[in-house]
C-alpha cells in the first residue's frame, strides 16, 4: 500500500533517509499513517523498533549530540508540534563519510522523518517557541552506555541555523561532553 | 526499568487498560517513554504493533466507532494535542461484558494512553477545538473488511459528555452504518 516517500543516503550518507508519509485530508482534519512495517521493509528498512520517546522543548534548546556506545540505536525521528532543526554525525568508523554530519528541518507542518542507523550521533536545535519531538527506537535506554559529543565541536563543524551572538556554554568541550542543557540564541526567522 | 502506571480491566471489562507513562520534566521541557515493549511484556501486554497512525480533528469530530472484522486490531491509543473522549465496546461474542462500553478522556495534559485489545468498536469525540490523536495498531489496514457501528446506537448507550442539542445524523442507523463525518454540537466545559 506504498504511502511513505523515500530520499534515501541524503547529504550523499550512506543509510540516512528523510521519508515523508501520504496526508489524507477531509473535512474532519487529516489522517496518516506515521509509520508501517509493511512500507518501510518495502524501502529496504527491516527494523525492530522496540521504544517510542517523546520530548517537549523550549526555544533554543539544543538536545544532543547523544548516541549510545555499545548498544546503538536505530532513530526515525519527527516534530509532532513546532519546528527542529535535526542533526546526524557519521560515527561508523568504516564509513566512507565518517565525521560528516547532515542536517534537515522536521516541523509539523512538513511531516518529515528522519531516518537514522545506527552509528549516527544524533542532537536537535529547536525553532519555535516550543516543540513536541516523537521517535521511535531500535534498542532500549542504557543510560551508563551513553556518549555525546559537544554540539559545536569543530572539527565537525555543524552549521545550526538562526544561532546568533556568541556560542554559549560548552565551546571549548569538544570530544565526549554532554551537552544537555544548552540553551542557545535564535534569531527571528 | 518500569516506568508506566497500568490500570487493568477498566469499567469491569477485561482487557482494557489505561496506561500512564512517567514524565520527566526539567527546563529544557520533559521527556517521556510513550512506548516501551518491555514495560509492556512486564504489564502482561505481548503486543507487536506493526503500524502507527496519527490524525487531527476539529472540535465535535467524531471518529468511530470502527473496528476490522476478520483482521481485528488490538490499539494503543493516546492524544498529543487538544482533548478527546475516547470509547472502546466490548465486541467479543464470549465476553462476559459483550455490548458494554467504557469511555476515558485522553488529552495532551494527562498524557494517559487506553489499551484496547482485539475484538472491540473504537472510536472518540473531540472535545478541544483541535485534537491531534496518535495510536499503535497490531495490524495493517485492510479497508475492505471495515465495519462500523452508530455512536448513537441506543443499545450500547455510550454516554458522549458535552454533546448538546439533538444527536445529528444516523440516529436511526443502529447496527452496521459508519458514521465518518459525523460532527456534533458540544456545550463549553
Ligand atoms: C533517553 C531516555 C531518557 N530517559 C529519562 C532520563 C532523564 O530523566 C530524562 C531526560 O533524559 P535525557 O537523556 O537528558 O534526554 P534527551 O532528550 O536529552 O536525550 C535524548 O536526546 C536525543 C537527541 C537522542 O536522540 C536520544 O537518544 C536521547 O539521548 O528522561 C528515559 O527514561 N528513557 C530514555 O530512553
Ligand atoms: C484507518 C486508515 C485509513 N487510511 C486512509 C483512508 C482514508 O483516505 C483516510 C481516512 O480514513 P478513515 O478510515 O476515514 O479514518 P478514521 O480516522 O475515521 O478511521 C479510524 O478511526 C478510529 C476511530 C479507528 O480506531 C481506526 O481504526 C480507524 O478506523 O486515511 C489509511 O491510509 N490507513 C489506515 O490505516
């Protein structure tokens, strides 16, 4: 019943995909399927998710770079309410494009999801005044296993968008630092 | 790592349930586990969901009450925006409770979720003037085995809150009639 679209390896990534599901609209509002088996294993994606996670953030809050070390998970991840600017790094150590990140803007309104394999590490900056962030995932939580990376770090050089001023907190903690907490400056957009 | 609080055999039938996930707040926002398959094997709930289905109403919208005949679908079900009321009826020909219905409010605030198992009519009532509503089915759609029955239909008796005026449309299709578009007037709460 084929209703997801599929751009698979963007920013030219091996496995990172952006799908965007088929909106039913009527009278009543809409309908979507956010996610099918069926489908995704017709994409090529045979994934077991095992754990749906939703968090609500303010403006400016940057959640991430997370990824768990020994257990690694599987990501697909979306704005149910308000608009996120969404990063993955490359950290497969036999990747061709190891070290190289890619963004995309997920927001309510353009129902996006990001797919994410495992190996990724992976962070969200938020846009608007507040944001409901849902993702599913293939591994459980295992929080003595978990790894970040500082959001700035520059040797990765991630380019966020709408960041004004100065860089807060963390600028010097490149490597494994978590960074949970910042809070940066946006511009209007 | 049991994070839900699970409420077994709602209103006296067995199998429903209202499952409220642990929230953790802190200032970025909160973050919660909507999902988690161990909690849910540790509750005694060995569902695999295969499918995730998200829609948005208008205030009135009633959607239901719909079930699958040869395919039916055990739900997980849950409001990420506005309030609905939501109704499960009992169904299953050896049910002790066959023909029964119970209803809860599920709303973006209490975050409450409501475990219907196979072999019920499901639907609900928005109650705010927008209601974005997510839930998990443990089976595909197969829309050519869809039965319905009237939200009005007076052997069941469900009690719809708020509804003011005279019930709209098919109060005279009690038995297999769906009632899609069905949008009726609700009083201020
Ligand atoms: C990730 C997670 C956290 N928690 C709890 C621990 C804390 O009390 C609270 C907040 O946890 P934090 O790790 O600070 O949340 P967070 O939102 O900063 O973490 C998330 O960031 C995303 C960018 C990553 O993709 C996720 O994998 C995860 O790391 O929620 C769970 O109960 N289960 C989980 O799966
Ligand atoms: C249910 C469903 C619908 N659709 C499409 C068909 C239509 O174009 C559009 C709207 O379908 P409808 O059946 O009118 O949506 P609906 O929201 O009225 O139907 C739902 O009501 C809930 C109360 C039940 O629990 C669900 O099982 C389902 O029946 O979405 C899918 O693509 N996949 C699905 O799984």
């Amino acid at each position: 019943m084929g209703q997801i679209k599929v751009e698979k390896n963007v920013g030219g990534i091996e496995g990172l995909a952006v799908i965007t599901p088929t909106v039913h609209g009527d009278d009543r509002g809409y309908f979507m399927e956010t996610y099918n088996e069926n489908d995704m294993k017709e994409a090529g994606f045979d994934i077991n998710f095992v754990q749906d996670n939703q968090s609500s953030s303010t403006k400016g809050v940057l959640r991430g770079l997370h990824f768990q070390k020994h257990f690694p998970q599987c990501k697909l991840v979306r704005a149910v309410r308000g608009d996120v600017f969404d990063v993955a790094v490359d950290l497969r150590s036999d990747s061709k494009t190891y070290g190289k990140w890619y963004g995309v803007e997920l927001t309510a309104e353009n129902k996006k999801q990001f797919l994410i394999p495992e190996g990724f590490a992976h962070g969200f900056l938020v846009l608007s005044d507040e944001a409901e962030f849902c993702y599913k995932v293939n591994d459980f939580w295992h929080p003595n296993d978990e790894g970040g990376m500082a959001w700035n770090d520059p040797e990765i050089g991630i380019k966020w968008p709408h960041v004004t001023g100065s860089y807060p907190g963390n600028a010097d903690a490149s490597g494994y630092a978590l960074d949970d907490g910042t809070k940066l400056t946006l511009s209007d957009r």
